[in-house]
C-alpha cells in the first residue's frame, strides 16, 4: 500500500456513536488497486470494512473512491 494509514478516515459506529480503531488492512487486488481496511468498535465490538479502489497509475488521494459497510459478531 503507498499511502498512509494516517489518512484514513475512521468510520462512526453506528450503535454508541464512538470513532472506530483500525483492526486491520490488506490489498486485495492489483488492478485495479483493491485495499481492504477493516476497522473495530472498542466499546460494542461492531466491526466495519472500507474498501478503496484505485487505478494503477499514480492519483491524488482526492480521486479514490471509498466504501464503508457494518457489520456485527452473531452469537
């Protein structure tokens, strides 16, 4: 990946309000360029996956599409 994690954007859980951590990130696909991030409620353990697509070619962080969807633990 070669942009920082730091530009991120944590998601809001949708239950308590609070601002989630990053739990983890991969690449999913060279091309076009598919970064997974997986991101965690502390408080209600609601887990939320963000998806970037990028093309291969160098772009500004501006023009990156991003994808946030929840999810939660079933017991």
């Amino acid at each position: 990946m070669d942009h920082s994690l730091d530009d991120l954007e944590a998601p809001i859980c949708p239950r308590c309000g609070v601002e989630m951590e990053l739990y983890q990130s991969e690449l999913v696909r060279f091309v076009p360029v598919v970064d997974l991030h997986l991101f965690k409620c502390q408080t209600c353990l609601v887990f939320a996956e963000s998806e970037i697509v990028r093309e291969p070619v160098w772009m500004p962080p501006d023009n990156c599409v991003s994808f946030v969807r929840f999810f939660s633990p079933t017991a």
